[in-house]
C-alpha cells in the first residue's frame, strides 16, 4: 500500500542532513568540508571568517561564492 505524504513533512523530516549555518573554526573536518565545497583553501576560508564571521552566507558572499 502507497502512503502519500506533503512536500513540507518529508523535507522537515530531513534537517539533520543540512550542514550547519556557521563554520567551526575549532573543527578542522568543518573548515576543510567548507573549503572543499566553496573550492578555496582553508587558509581562506580562516581570512574570511575573519573579516566577516562564521556565517556561512557571510563567508559565501565575501568570497563571491
């Protein structure tokens, strides 16, 4: 038997699957997941989170992401 469910219940179902909306900076793994999917160095990634935070919008946008 087929179940049928919203849109909205499956993709709040789901959150723990985002990353999340800083970057750690104490956290290599999460310095470098960063750095990989905005293809900067970490070196980078560290300047930006200077200037502007941990955001990932904020690192985003001053990066030009």
């Amino acid at each position: 038997m087929l179940r049928l469910v919203t849109v909205a219940s499956v993709l709040s179902s789901n959150l723990g699957a985002r990353p999340a909306p800083v970057i750690d900076t104490t956290d290599d793994a999460s310095t470098g997941y960063w750095a990989y999917r905005l293809s900067v160095s970490p070196q980078d990634i560290a300047a930006a989170i200077d200037e502007v935070g941990p955001s990932v919008a904020a690192v985003r946008r001053h990066l030009g992401k």
